[in-house]
C-alpha cells in the first residue's frame, strides 16, 4: 500500500529542494514518505535532464573568485547556466560563491577532484549541481575553474559576475592590495595571454614571426627585411598582449610595470588567471 502524501510533506520538499510542487510529491510517492530517497529522485531526475540538455548551449551564468583569508590562494568558478534570468538568480550565484571558498580551502588540482569534494555533508560539489539541474531546469555545469598561490593574491569580479581575475602580486603586503585590484581590473579589461614576454608560449612567438613575415612579404618587403619587420611586428604583440607592458588603462603614460614598481620598486605580478562568460 502506497504512502499517503500530505500538502505539508510536499511543501517541507519543495523548501528544501525549490523542486516544483508536482515534481516534489511524485518524488515523495516514489520514495513512499522518505525525504532522503525522495531528494535522491529528484537528483536522478536532474541528471536525466542533464542529460537530455547536454546540447544546449549554456552560455550564461556566474563568474566568481575567491581568495584565502591570508591572501595566499586564490580561486575562480564559472557556474554556467543557459539563461540571464538564472544567471542572477541570488541562490544560483550563492552556489557559485560557496564553491569557489571550497576551492580555496581545499585547493584540488583538477575540476574533476573539484567536484568530487563535500558541498555540504554527504552531498558533493558534483551532486549538488546536479541537484539544481532538476530544480531549475536548465543544463547548469562548472564549466570552468582556475586555481592560483602566491606571496599575495588579490582579485577582481566584473560587474554582474560575467568575468573574474585573480592575480599573484611578488610581495605580500596588504597596503599593496589596491595596487594588486587595479592589476586585476587591467587584465579584465584588456585580456593579456601572458605575464611577460618571456611566459609566452614558444610555438605562439615563432607563429607570430612567421605571420609578420607573411604580411611583409606579401606587402612586396624585400626578402632579407622579412625577419627585422616580423621582430618589430612581435615586439607591438608582446607590447599588446602581456600584462606587465602594457599600457596601465588607468594611466596610460605607464606600463603595468611601471605603475607597479612606482608602489615598490620590488612588486611585480608572479601570475594571473582570467574566466569570463562565453
């Protein structure tokens, strides 16, 4: 004989889980009465919809960092989701948040050993975004998560949670912190691949020599020119693309390494980690 289900057990349901009404009281029924199992359905129920939803494009949802109360490690969470409206749900970005301080805390080395950590009790990371998956109805995944350690880490979130930055300064000095914020706003604005000209890949500078050479020979530069105009074109790249040259958005008579170094002559930025939307 099937459990009876009261109004008040599907309501205690759905405030624990924010399931739909119908979908909270078919869960109970299946469970017969047990809230434990019932929350289980509602879990499975998610992961099929997961499932099903694994084609749609989840371009929206929350960006969030998070730093160590001593400043020593950093974290960046994107939580995705497929629309605006969840995107700034304040439950939904909530999540997000309380997975990136789990990041810091426990700092794991890949998004696998992320989401296999507790987000609260038994329930893992994994679980629970599985768990919002039934709940709101939306492919919802971390779709992405970067981690960062350093002598001083300081961090920036864009407006809305559409991108965060978190930046590794060289000295830890908490009168640095403002210094180390305008760092992390240049990298969200101006979006460097690398910290220095030096921390670029190998094969990405020999692409841009052999790129300046192509447009110079195909601008009729004679070809013993090639290599002197390719070296001038990569030394504009590095000047546009890594962060310490360049031009500080905030002042533009400076590089990033210059404002750096009029706070202490001694700072400079180790490291960085960028997450955006899309």
């Amino acid at each position: 004989m099937s459990t009876a289900i009261s109004a008040n057990d599907v309501k205690k349901l759905r405030d624990m889980t924010g399931a739909g009404m119908m979908d909270c009281k078919q869960a109970l029924s299946e469970a017969d009465g047990d809230f434990e199992k019932a929350i289980e359905v509602l879990r499975k129920k998610g992961e099929k919809l997961s499932a099903k939803r694994a084609d749609r494009e989840a371009t929206e949802g929350a960006v969030v960092a998070a730093v160590s109360p001593d400043r020593k490690r950093g974290a960046i969470i994107k939580l995705s989701c497929e629309t605006d409206f969840v995107a700034k749900n304040e439950e939904f970005v909530a999540i997000a948040k309380k997975i990136a301080e789990i990041a810091v805390q426990h700092q794991p080395a890949t998004l696998e050993a992320l989401l296999a950590l507790s987000f609260e009790g038994p329930l893992t990371i994994g679980a629970k975004v599985t768990e919002q998956v039934g709940v709101i109805g939306e492919k919802i995944e971390v779709a992405d998560f970067r981690s960062l350690q350093g002598a001083q880490i300081c961090s920036y979130i864009h407006m809305g949670n559409r991108a965060a930055v978190i930046v590794a300064l060289s000295l830890d000095n908490p009168a640095y912190h403002d210094a180390g914020r305008d760092v992390a706003m240049q990298v969200a604005a101006m979006k460097p691949i690398a910290v220095n000209k030096d921390s670029v890949d190998a094969s990405l500078v020999e692409k841009e020599i052999e790129i300046g050479k192509e447009i110079a020979r195909n601008e009729g530069k004679p070809e013993e020119m090639l290599e002197k105009i390719a070296m001038g074109k990569l030394n504009k790249f590095f000047k546009e693309m890594t962060l310490l040259n360049q031009q500080f958005v905030k002042d533009n008579s400076l590089t990033v390494e210059q404002y750096l170094q009029k706070v202490d002559k001694s700072l400079t930025v180790s490291d960085f980690r960028h997450v955006a939307l899309g």
